[in-house]
C-alpha cells in the first residue's frame, strides 16, 4: 500500500511533521512504513517562467535563444527544446538550482545535476528550460507533457512567472511505501491510513462529506439486478450516470493518481482510481448501452464458457468463478476486471456504475485459477467491508457532477439482504492493565480507544467497533488499540504474572525436559517427525481393518495422499526414521521423539481432537528388550515413578513381536508399551535387523509423576541378607514373584534382586529355578533372626500359594 503525504493530509490538515517523523511514528502505532520518496529530493530553485521572446541561435541551427520572464526579472536561456514557442509558460531552473536528471530517461543521479551559467556555442545562457524526465517524473503519470520537449504549463494550472514550478507540479510531495497485516482491510485505503495517522499524531481526522446527489429521474427505470449467489455477493450497488463527457480529470486528481503510481487516463476512470484508493473500494463502469436487457445478473460462470476481459485476453471460466452479466453473455469477472464487450469508450452516452462486495477467498482462488490478479482483486481478496460499498459510490457520483462529467440518475440500487452489524467487546480497564502491564485510566483508554472511531457504549458498558475494522473481536484487540496511541516505547517494564516468574519450567515441561535427558544420556538422539502421514501406515504397521487407530482426521488441503491425514500413532515416523538410518548402512542408531498424536473425538470431526503427547523410543543394533525396558524405567524412576510399575506381556500390539512386547502400568492404568518390532513390520519398512520401540502417553504419565524427594539419613544399622531359590512354574512371571515378596517382606524388607534363572535338566518339566537375594534392614535397631525369620516365613507362605516351591 503507496500513499502521498499530501492525498493523507486532504483529510489531517493540521499534520505537520517531517517525513522521517512520519515514518517513525506510524511504525511505532503500528501501521509500519517501509520506505519513503521524496519526490523533490533533487529539485532546486525551479520558477515558473514565461518566454518572451525567441530568435535563432547564430551558429546552430537547432538552438534558439529565449528570453525568459522569471517574475522578478527576464534572463536568457539557450534552449533546443523542438517545442519552444513564445507566450509558453515552462518550469525554468535558475542558475545554482538542481534537476533530478536527463530527458534520455536513464537512471536518475543520487545527488541530481547542478545548473550553472554557461555559454552554448559562444552565446551565454543563465538557466535550463525543463522536460517532465528532468523533474524526475515520467508522461505516465503527466500524459499532457509532449514526447520530445520541455513541459508546458495550461492556463487551468494558473500559474505566472515566478511561482514555485515544483509546487504546481505537485512534486512537493513524500511518497510512503507501507506493509499492511491482512487483518487490517481497512488500511488499504487513505482514508484509513489517514485515520491512523490523525490518531498518531493526535489530529483531528476529516473524513470526505459526501452530499446528495441525482436529478429527479429513477435509476430502477434504466437497470434491474438480480443476485443469484449472495454468498459470494453480499452487498451489490450500482448508480447510472447519463449525458457523459469524458475530458481530463483535474490536475489536483491527477496529481494524486501520479503520486501514488496510478496513470491518470480520463474523469470517468480517474474517479473509480480515486475512490478505489480512497476508500479501498474497487468501482467497475459499464456502457449501459451495452448491457442486454437492461438487466445485470450476478451468478456463477458456466463450466468451459469463454471471456474476453478489457485487456483483449480471453480465458475459459468455470462454476467456480463469480461473473457479472446481462441477459445474454457475461460482461465482467466479478472483483477483476471488466468484459471487453462493455468497457467504456469516447462514444460512450450512459454509464452504470458498480460498487459491490464479493467474497474474498473466492475473489482470490479465481484470479489465481484464471492467471490474472489486478488492482481490484487485490483488495477484494483481503474481504473488504460491505458497509462502504454505498459510500463510495456516493463519492463517485458526487465527483462525477463535480466534474461536470455527467448527470447522475436519481436513487441507487442496493442488495444487501443480510447486513453486516458493528462488533461488540466487553470494556475491562483493569484486565487490559493487566495485559499491558500498565497502570491506565479507564477514562485514558477511552480516548485512546475513541481517536479510531472505537466508541462506548455506556449502557452496555461495551466498546463498539466499526464494521471497517474487522480486526476486532476480544479485550486482546482492544488492549493492542490502546498500547499502540498510548505508546509501546512508554509501558514500562514489569514481569509476566504467573508460575514462569518463579524463574523454571512448568510442571509438563519438566517432565518433558527429563525425558529429554534420560534418552540423551543412554544415547539417543532427538528426532522430529511429521504430524501429517499416509493412511498406507497403518497397513505397513498391520493393524486390523477395524482398530481404532485407523480412524484419523483428514486434511481438507492435503500436500498429497503420503501427508493427509494426522497421526494417530507415532509409530510410523519412528520407523521411517531408523529406515532411513539403516539404509544409509548407519549403525546402532538410537532416536527418540516428543510429539502429539491427533485423536478425533468424533468423525466427521465437530471439536479440536485430543492432542496427546508421545515419548517415543526406538533403536536398532547394539541392545535388546531389557535394554529397552531400563531406559523406560530410567525415565519412571527419575519422575518419581519407580514403585508401582508393572508389565503386561499380553500387550496384544499388533505391530511388535508377540512374545517379546508389554504394556507399560502404573498403579492399574496402562501409560505406555514396549517390545521389538514384528519381523513382517520390519520387512515392510525395509529395515534389516531386528528393532526395538517403546512409546509412553505423557497426559497419562504427568497425574503420577513427581519431583519431590524425601531426604534418607544412611543408615545406622547393618543390613541382613537371605538368598533364596524356588522351583517356579513356567507361565508365572517375575514381576508377579516380587509384588508378593514386597507385600510380605514389610518394612524391614530393603531391596530384593534376581540373581539366577535357570531352565534344564535338572529342573521338572513346565518348571524354571530362579534365585533372588533379600535384603533386610530396620532404621530402628539391629536385627535379630527371629526378626527375619518371621519376615521370611510369611514370604514363602505368599509364594506357596502361587505354587512356588523352595528348590532343594
């Protein structure tokens, strides 16, 4: 978005700061500027001056000798302008004085070029008599300037010999080049830019009065329309203008096209330019002679119909492209550009004018899918407000009678069915205190709040915000309205509130951080995989046709079928990732992955899914299922989770191997599993040795997790050992042997380890020998047998009744 200085100060009159305090100050409220121009940067002592007279040069034909009226005398200049002629009133640079550069066009000095009295061909000149390219500008945007010559000034410009030749070009003048977010369509305008800085600056802001205008005719006698899709066409406005006179627009209009890089062609267009800049509106007109039926429809466009647009190119449309049209064919794509069947030419006699609000999404699939993205769909696609749509047009017409253009038909025709209504916040001053760290006024964040247009409304203690600034919807909003006039660079500095100011990480980050550091410390290294996956992985990692875990959300604008739908298991990544690995031949590789699964409560999904959070573990080479198991119960250990954790080898994971994988417990709930990978798994992944993977939920970890530790003394008594063996049958696991020894063993019992496991010969069928070594100790006194003797009689009672007999 370009902006002049001048067009801004239309309507902040009393804005006077330098350019460069400008752009600061708009940057620090927060309509940034990127850059500026001044546009007579290299422009010095330029005077309008009038030739006197004219005689040729005595030795060269293609100079001739002028003098010259500067207001305050008559100097000669040597000139070889073809266009040179007496009476003419031409911009003249009086010796000591700066023109931007050369008539060739080229690239401009930085510093321009200097002006000094000389002689040409032995004749003195004091002065050069100036070309639209030598002030630095271009017959674009002055198209009456002549080709080849120095630029004559008409006698609507109303300047004599003396004046200031730069001001009655309009090249006093600071162009700023400013990035606007999406969310503020209402800055793609001057008028809204020159709000913001009215605010900045603490201006009064004067927006256009726009008065009455139309003779007594009915604009519904010359044009009837009907929207057909008012989804893509909230709001249509159209006004007829008759009698038209298309002449130049005002120089004061063109000057402010040129400044803002817009080529000034004649009033009718240079008024829809100039409204369209002025209140980010795009305006459309057709030769109402041209439409058939005296009817415009607004509907979609046939699948493989074709249009040709004002600039000759002719496209094919689809259904899914919105078009303007009349009884027989289309006349414009809606938001783009207009049909080459009713564009305006110098025969036009009655013109229909078109303000309309079109969808902004559609607005930009469509002028992607067809290859033509214009001035007007630029800002359609930004979802302008359907609220000035009937202002401008308004505008324009009171522009056109102004112009003596045309005359305007009486009434306008205005479908709006579902009116677009004000947004409304609930004002809380001290929240917004709170957010900002400040220490405001309610009274002081009103006016803040009321220099963009924000009022409040007493009765409902509510501020209440314009349809143009579609940015506000919550005290956020409100809050970033009045830090942005009350100053970022004045809030002073204050610590965030809440469990961050303690100085650590919350609780869940904590537990993350230790994960972190236990799986780094035993070798693994993090890893990152893709939340995005192909339903292909669930086939790779066989899970039934039924599971659960097939049922995962689609992505509506999916890259491709290898990334639609989000992960329900974060398996797959893993795999891929040690594939990868094990196909570029690395070696014992060991990763691990903090990342969310995506768990639809419902399909088709009406709610945010659950996004739970997966410490994933997985490695191939040096290592086995222990191995794997210790680095999860590392982990559980230094959460504080070391007690209560129990395995289940009846997993049922189809993925891992069926006799080498468990689930994770922790007091009865299940928070994760372990196990090497199904060797048809690992061919599907194409890793070839065997693969070992554990994954733990953290939402079901984090209840049972704890960083609080109780500090032990060493002990002042000595410890008692007993070993025991057992003849154990086969299917009773060793995890169910050590519950029974801790219940029984009670408090005196320290720790127990299984030191021997033997299957053989010398052991009955369906049977295995296993050993451990029990450790007791009382913090009270030293033991005696009997102590451990009745320790050890209840534990070999528990273990009777699990069929466990003492070896012999």
């Amino acid at each position: 978005m370009n902006t002049s200085y001048s067009w801004i100060k239309k309507y902040v009159p009393d804005l006077d700061v330098t350019p460069q305090e400008y752009f600061d100050g708009m940057t620090l409220s927060g309509t940034k500027c990127e850059t500026y121009e001044v546009l007579d940067k290299n422009l010095k002592n330029i005077v309008v001056g009038q030739i006197r007279s004219i005689e040729k040069h005595p030795d060269a034909d293609h100079l001739v000798i002028c003098q010259v009226d500067i207001g305050t005398g008559t100097i000669q200049i040597v000139t070889g302008a073809p266009n040179a002629h007496e009476g003419m009133l031409t911009p003249v640079v009086l010796p000591g004085g700066k023109v931007a550069g050369g008539h060739d066009g080229g690239a401009l000095p930085e510093e321009g070029i200097e002006i000094k009295d000389g002689m040409l061909r032995g004749v003195p000149s004091h002065g050069m008599m100036c070309s639209i390219e030598e002030l630095g500008s271009s017959r674009e945007f002055y198209p009456e300037a002549p080709e080849n010559g120095i630029y004559e000034f008409s006698e609507d410009d109303g300047v004599k010999p003396g004046d200031d030749a730069i001001a009655a070009l309009g090249l006093h003048d600071v162009n700023f080049e400013y990035e606007i977010t999406s969310n503020r369509v209402d800055c793609y305008s001057v008028i809204g830019i020159a709000r913001e800085a009215a605010a900045t600056f603490h201006q009064k802001f004067y927006p256009p009065v726009i008065r009455e205008t139309g003779n007594n005719e009915d604009v519904n006698d010359y044009i009837r329309v009907t929207v057909e899709d008012q989804t893509l066409c909230p709001r249509y406005t159209a006004r007829v203008v008759k009698n038209i006179h298309l002449a130049p627009s005002p120089k004061w209009m063109q000057r402010c096209l040129a400044s803002n890089g817009i080529r000034p062609i004649n009033n009718v267009v240079d008024i829809t330019n100039y409204v369209m800049e002025e209140y980010g509106q795009p305006m459309h007109a057709y030769d109402l002679d041209t439409i058939a039926g005296k009817h415009i429809i607004v509907r979609r466009a046939d699948d493989g119909e074709k249009f040709t647009t004002l600039d000759g190119k002719e496209y094919t449309l689809d259904s899914s492209i919105l078009t303007i049209r009349d009884d027989e064919k289309a006349v414009g794509l809606a938001g783009i550009m207009g049909g080459e069947n009713s564009m305006i030419t110098d025969s036009v006699h009655t013109m229909l004018f078109e303000a309309a609000c079109f969808d902004g999404t559609n607005i930009r699939l469509s002028s992607k899918k067809i290859g033509n993205q214009t001035d007007a769909s630029r800002k359609f696609d930004k979802g302008l407000d359907p609220n000035t749509a009937l202002e401008a047009m308004n505008r324009a017409c009171m522009l056109i009678e102004e112009f003596g253009a045309g005359e305007v038909v009486g009434g306008a025709i205005d479908i709006y069915p579902v009116k677009r209504e004000e947004s409304r916040v609930t004002f809380e001053p001290d929240k917004i205190n709170r957010l900002l760290g400040t220490n405001l006024s309610a009274e002081e964040q009103l006016k803040y709040l009321a220099s963009v247009e924000l009022r409040y409304d007493k009765k409902t203690n509510e501020i209440v915000a314009p349809t143009f600034r579609q940015d506000i919807h919550r005290t956020c909003d409100i809050a970033e309205e009045v830090a942005r006039f009350f100053g970022y660079n004045n809030i002073p500095t204050t610590l965030p509130t809440g469990e961050a100011t303690t100085g650590r990480l919350s609780f869940k980050n904590r537990v993350e951080a230790k994960a972190r550091d236990v799986a780094e410390y035993c070798g693994f290294s993090q890893g990152m995989c893709y939340s995005f996956e192909s339903p292909k992985a669930f086939d790779k990692l066989l899970f039934p046709e039924d599971d659960p875990v097939r049922k995962a959300i689609a992505i509506s604008n999916p890259l491709g079928e290898d990334f639609s739908i989000m992960r329900t298991t974060s398996l797959n990544g893993m795999l891929t990732s040690l594939a990868t690995n094990y196909n570029r031949r690395n070696k014992d590789v060991r990763l691990y992955e903090l990342g969310n699964i995506y768990i639809p409560k419902e399909l088709p999904l009406k709610e945010l899914p659950d996004e739970r959070m997966q410490f994933t573990l997985g490695f191939y080479g040096k290592g086995d299922f222990y191995d794997m198991k210790g680095v999860a119960e590392e982990f559980l250990g230094q959460i504080g989770m070391h007690d209560r954790v129990e395995y289940d080898a009846k997993a049922g994971k189809p993925f891992l191997h069926p006799g080498r994988q468990a689930l994770i417990r922790y007091d009865g709930n299940i928070i994760g599993y372990l196990g090497e990978v199904h060797p048809m798994v690992l061919k599907n992944y194409g890793i070839g040795e065997r693969a070992y993977v554990a994954v733990l939920d953290m939402p079901e970890i984090l209840p049972f997790a704890s960083f609080d530790r109780k500090f032990e003394g060493i002990a002042k008594f000595p410890a008692v050992t007993r070993d025991i063996s057992m003849v154990v049958p086969k299917e009773i696991e060793a995890a169910v042997i050590e519950k029974m020894i801790r219940q029984r063993g009670g408090k005196i019992l320290e720790d127990l380890k299984l030191f021997d496991i033997y299957e053989g010969e010398q052991v009955e069928a369906g049977h295995k020998s296993m050993a451990y070594s029990l450790t007791f100790r009382s913090r009270e006194k030293t033991l005696e047998e009997s102590d451990i003797a009745a320790s050890m009689k209840k534990i070999l009672n528990g273990l009777s009744g699990l069929g466990i007999e003492l070896r012999q």
